[in-house]
C-alpha cells in the first residue's frame, strides 16, 4: 500500500498540483490546514473533499468558526490579515467542510493529527523533548502522522514512530520546495518538489494579498 502524506497546503494550488501530478499513491492522508496565507483555498479544498482523508487544522479551523487560530506571535497577525481574503474566496459548503473535519482520526494503525493529541495548537518538532510525545502513549495505533510545525520529522519514542511530511504549500524550514511524504509497506520517503511558485505569486498580488506573505513563500521560512 502506498500513501501520499501531505499537510499544510495553506491555499498552494500550484503546489498540490505538481505533487499529485509526480506521484501516485493508494491513499491520500492529509494532517489539515488546507487553507490560509495562500490564494486558492476554494480549489484545494475542492481537490481534497475529492482524494484524501484529511483532519482539521488550526487554520481550517479558524476559517471554519472564526476562533483565533493560536498562531504564534511571529505570524498571528498576517494569518488574522489574510483569513477575510480566505473566508470571501469560499464557498459556504467547503467552509461547512471544514467545520466538519475530525481533530484526529485512526486508520489502519495510523493515527493522523494535525498537531498533537486532542489539539490544534501544540507544537511536535524534530527537537521536542520526547516527554512532550506522553499524550500518545495510551494509542493502540504504532504510527502518529502529524503537521503543523512546518518542518518534517521522523523520530521512533518509545516504540511509536512519528511523522511530519512538512508543509506541502508553505515550507518554513529555509527549503522553498513543497514537502510531502511516501509512506510504503513500512518505508518512509520524505520528498521535496519545485513547482510554479511565480503563478502563485501572481495570484496572490492579484488578490492584494499581504507582500509578508510573499516574501514568507520566497524565503521558505517565516521573515518580517
């Protein structure tokens, strides 16, 4: 069985498409935050109602319900600056979509999440203390596919592995390609892909988006 691991697509339209388009797979899993910051969330929700089993994320969910997103100081006011753009570019069915989405969900010994157990908003990063990985010490699943950090991980606590594809449509760990994980018959590839960034850029001022948010996109990592 092979899965597609994606997360944090953020609006990336161009993104999702080259990675669909270079890989095939069984199984789409999603780890959330289909939108914010990007130009084209109506289309990747589209895309991924169609193809993946997905969860919430904090942005989904801020777009959703309109509860703060529980973004870090550094990048809290450009989500608040881009989430109107966001809601405006959605269709009331994919923001129902969205409200709809599960936290957390078990498939097949694989317990996907956007951040951490029962949560939206903690951070799990290659260098968290493995005390921090506690909460999911009761699971009955051996694997625990996660996002929200940005930044892809694979670590083994405790017997249970962990792992972050990365941001497929806003990288912040200085590498500008979109990030995505194979998952096959137990072997993990974490993949990294150029795609048409200028396209998106071009939507994006088009859409009097923040320039911070372009200048996040270019530099692959959070900048003022």
């Amino acid at each position: 069985m092979k899965v597609l691991l994606i997360s944090d697509i953020h609006g990336n339209l161009e993104a999702l498409k080259e990675v669909l388009m270079i890989e095939n797979w069984d199984y789409i899993y999603c780890m959330g935050d289909i939108v914010d910051y990007g130009p084209s969330p109506q289309e990747c929700v589209d895309i991924i109602r169609e193809k993946g089993i997905t969860v919430k994320g904090n942005h989904d969910n801020a777009v959703a319900t309109g509860m703060d997103c529980g973004c870090s100081y550094e990048i809290k006011e450009l989500s608040q600056e881009v989430r109107k753009y966001t809601v405006d570019s959605m269709s009331p069915k994919n923001i129902e979509y969205l409200a709809s989405l599960p936290v957390s969900v078990g498939k097949k010994g694989t317990y996907i999440t956007h951040a951490s157990r029962d949560d939206l908003f903690g951070y799990l990063k290659p260098n968290t203390p493995e005390e921090e990985f506690n909460v999911f010490d009761d699971l009955e699943e051996d694997t625990v596919l996660l996002g929200h950090t940005h930044i892809p991980m694979d670590r083994e606590i405790n017997g249970r592995r962990y792992i972050n594809p990365g941001s497929l449509g806003q990288p912040r760990d200085g590498d500008t390609r979109a990030a995505y994980g194979i998952l096959e018959d137990g072997e993990l590839y974490l993949r990294r892909t150029e795609y048409d960034m200028d396209t998106v850029l071009r939507k994006m001022e088009s859409a009097d988006l923040p320039s911070r948010a372009m200048r996040i996109l270019r530099a692959g990592k959070v900048v003022p």
